[in-house]
C-alpha cells in the first residue's frame, strides 16, 4: 500500500531544496530583526519619522506577502532606471528579491512587537542607567535593548515561524526551496498526498526545532522566573 | 495621469471592471474560506476541551500539522489531490480526461482549513472566558443543554471571540492571494494579468496594493464597530 520508494526518493529530492529555505529563513530573519530594532527606535525619534513608520507597517501588514514579493521582482524592473543602477545585478535575481521582500515584510511585523517590548521596559531601570552615568548609547545597549529583546521574544518566536513557513512563497518566483521541489515532482506525479506528507515533514521538524530553541532561550534569559534549585538538601 | 485614468477607469481600455469584479472575487473566497474555517475551529475547540482521547488527539494533530506547514502547501494538497480524487470519480462514471478541482472550492476548503486551526485556539480560549457561574445559574434555572448554548454560551463566546476572529479574517483576507496559483481569478491573479498583458507590472501591483489596503481598512473598521457594539453592556454611562 505505501511506495516507501517513492516517499524516500521524494524525501531526498525535497531535502535537496533544504538549503534554499534556510537561507532564505535566516538571512530574512536576521536582517528583518535589525531592520524592525531601526523602524521602532525611528517612530519613537521624532514625529516624522513615526509617522514614516506608521505607514510602513500600515501597507506591510494590509497586503499580502505574495503581491510584495511580485511587485519586487516583476514590478522593479519596469524601470529603466533601475534596470540601468547598480542595484540591478541585485533585484534581476530571484533570490535577491525574495530576500528583500521577506525581510521588508517581517521588519513590519517586527517593528511592532519590539515596540511592545520597548514599551515594556521599567522607566525606573532607565532612571538608574542615567543617574549611573551612562550615555544614551550605552544605556540602549546595556539596558534598555536588551531588556526590551527578552520581553518582546515569545511573540517574536511566533513571527519566525511564520516566516519559515512564508519562505515557501519565494518557490513562486522560480526559487527551488523545499516547496518549489514538491510542486515540481507533484505535477510530475500528481501524487499530492505523498509529496505533502514528506514536505510537511520537512517544514514540521523546521518550525519544532525553532521553536524549541526560542524556548531554550526564553529560559536561559528568564532566570528570576525559574525555581530556585535546592542543592542545599539537607541543609535546607 | 491621463493615462493612469484610462488605463484604471472603466472605459473600454479601461481595467476598472475587471479589477472591481476581481476584488468581489477575493471577498467571495476570503468569506467562504472564513465561515468554512469557522466550522473546522468550532469542531477543533470541541474536540480540544473533550475529556475523550480520541477527539483531544485529532484535534492536537490537525492544529500542529496544519500551523506547521506552509499554506501553500495546503492549497496545492488540495488543487492537485483533489483534482486526482475527481478524475478518479469521473473516471469511474465512464467521463474521459482531465477533471480539475474548481479553485473557489479549493481556495474556500485550504485557506479556511489552515484559519479553522487558528480559529480553534481563538475559540477555545472565548469558551475558557465565560465565567463558570453564568453556566451555573443557567442550569440553576433548568435550562435545557440547547437553550443555554444558544442564550447563553453562543452570545458569550462571540463577544470574546470576536477580537481574535477579526484578527484570523485580516489573515483570510491576505492569504486569499496564495488561491491565485490555482488560476481563480481574484485580486492577486487578475493584477498578474494586467502586468502581462499591459507590460505595466509596477502601476498594477501598485493598485493590487491598494485593493487589499482598502479590504483590510474597511474590515478594520467594521470589526471594531462590532466589538464596541458586543461589548456596549459593558461600557459604562459617562
């Protein structure tokens, strides 16, 4: 009943397209938690630049992810005068844009929970930091981001994980990830159900394993929160 | 400008008439998939909160395997397996060729399945809300099982259900896009063949923008009127 052949070839042909979507995943990630860090502090600036900010996230988040990736890869190159920058080496490749566009999105989702987290910070640990001394830029670094990342982190899991899974949109534009695999050997086939099977295997083990490690994270930065362990035993 | 008038007007060079019907379009699938994903998260939240095994575990695996996974995946599981399960019907009553599922029907199934798991927790967590007491003192009052679900639960778990709906329907509403990979002509595809046939991708992605900004704002407003009015017993007079 189950071609076990079929499932271990497909496995294989879809693992091949693995590296893709971690790049993707991680590139965008990365660069989508500087870009929001950037979005927050500017709409906290100065009345510009919130505005500038508002209306980012604002068009990011009402559309879909899909039209974004579209408009950068098909809509750019209308231009000559892009076609004619030095960017387009850049934004002539799939990869590029989906990149680009990934991390744009995520940065609006990411703006608006590290501005939760920046909300949430103390004011009287910012008051200690400046009676201690510190410069603004110490005081953010030491005090304020920090803090503001461990608050903002279980929901910034949540936006990783959907942005692993949003990779699988970049197979639209002709990239071969894990789900450009699938959909090629499944117009091959037309075995959806196997294909989906492995795929989902693959993307299931992804997301388990992230959000295992912001779990692992979480803890590790949360230490007030644990339990204090009784190694004292007896003594105690 | 002129140009830009003509081009999005409803003249007969105009694509004012295919954009607006591609725009009922995206409502007509996104509200589909949302009722149908409503139906899957209330089987979910049921199955969720049963003391039964059975019922707990469906309910687990549907959610984590279908959170876990690309929607895109979802939707092509349903495009080609269920074009298969047809020509396979079709087959088997004499029909010849190619059967392929409708991609309304395809779109409405993935998409509401995948916000039916979403909707699940939503509702789950609405049914945890209601204080135990008012279900006490509905039963205090020797009313039926049905009686009190219709009176006193439904109502209820609408009013605290409701923020978390409007956010999966915001959800719907931009995932519908991903359906255009079926060939179903909403917002998303019918932008797609604007830009081809036109050789204008920026000016028709811009207004597929647009289409959906003016979709999410709308249903933005709309929804927090709705919450104001479930939660008018709550506010209090100035």
């Amino acid at each position: 009943m189950i071609d076990t052949d079929f499932l271990a070839e497909t496995l294989l042909k879809l693992l091949g397209g693995l590296p893709i979507t971690l790049e993707l995943s991680t590139i965008s990630i990365l660069a989508g938690v500087v870009l929001a860090v950037l979005l927050a502090l500017l709409r906290q600036a100065s009345r510009v630049g919130g505005l500038f900010v508002r209306a980012y996230v604002f068009v990011l988040r009402g559309t879909p992810l899909l039209l974004q990736i579209f408009l950068v890869y098909y809509g750019l190159g209308q231009f000559p005068l892009i076609r004619h920058s030095i960017l387009w080496p850049f934004l002539r490749e799939p990869w590029w844009c989906a990149i680009l566009a990934l991390t744009l999105n995520t940065a609006a989702y990411g703006s608006e929970i590290v501005r939760g987290g920046l909300a949430a910070v103390p004011t009287g640990a910012v008051e200690a930091a400046r009676v201690a001394g510190m410069s603004r830029w110490t005081m953010y670094r030491r005090i304020i981001l920090p803090l503001a990342f461990r608050q903002a982190l279980p929901a910034y899991g949540n936006e990783w994980v959907i942005m692993v899974k949003s990779t699988s949109l970049a197979s639209i534009v002709t990239l071969m990830e894990v789900t450009g695999q699938a959909y090629a050997i499944i117009s091959e086939t037309y075995r959806a159900m196997e294909v989906f099977l492995c795929a989902g295997a693959i993307y299931l083990t992804l997301t388990f394993l992230l959000t295992r490690a912001i779990g692992a994270l979480e803890h590790r930065l949360t230490p007030y929160l644990r339990r204090p362990e009784t190694t004292l035993g007896g003594l105690a | 400008m002129a140009s830009s008038l003509e081009l999005f007007g409803f003249g007969p060079q105009g694509w004012g008439h295919q954009l607006l019907l591609a725009g009922l379009m995206t409502l007509a699938v996104s509200a589909s998939a949302f009722f149908f994903g409503i139906a899957c998260g209330t089987l979910g939240a049921w199955g969720k909160s049963s003391h039964a095994l059975l019922p707990r575990l469906a309910a687990d695996v549907y959610t984590t395997v279908v959170r876990g996974v690309p929607d895109l995946l979802v939707i092509y599981l349903f495009y080609f397996g269920g074009s298969t399960a047809v020509s396979a019907i079709a087959h088997a009553f004499g029909a010849e060729g190619f059967w392929g599922l409708n991609g309304f029907l395809v779109g409405m199934l993935a998409v509401g399945l995948v916000s039916g798991a979403y909707e699940t927790e939503v509702l789950r967590g609405a049914y945890l809300a209601i204080p135990r007491g008012e279900i006490e003192a509905a039963k205090a009052a020797g009313m039926g099982r049905w009686l009190m679900l219709h009176r006193i639960i439904a109502p209820r778990l609408l009013r605290f259900a409701l923020p978390g709906m409007g956010n999966v329907w915001q959800q719907v509403l931009k995932e519908s896009a991903l359906v255009s990979v079926t060939g179903l002509v909403e917002i998303m595809r019918q932008t797609q063949i604007g830009a081809g046939s036109t050789r204008q991708p920026f000016a028709f992605y811009i207004v597929g923008f647009l289409l959906y900004l003016v979709l999410t704002t709308l249903s933005g407003f709309l929804l927090h009127a709705a919450e104001r009015h479930s939660a008018r017993s709550e506010r209090r007079p100035a």
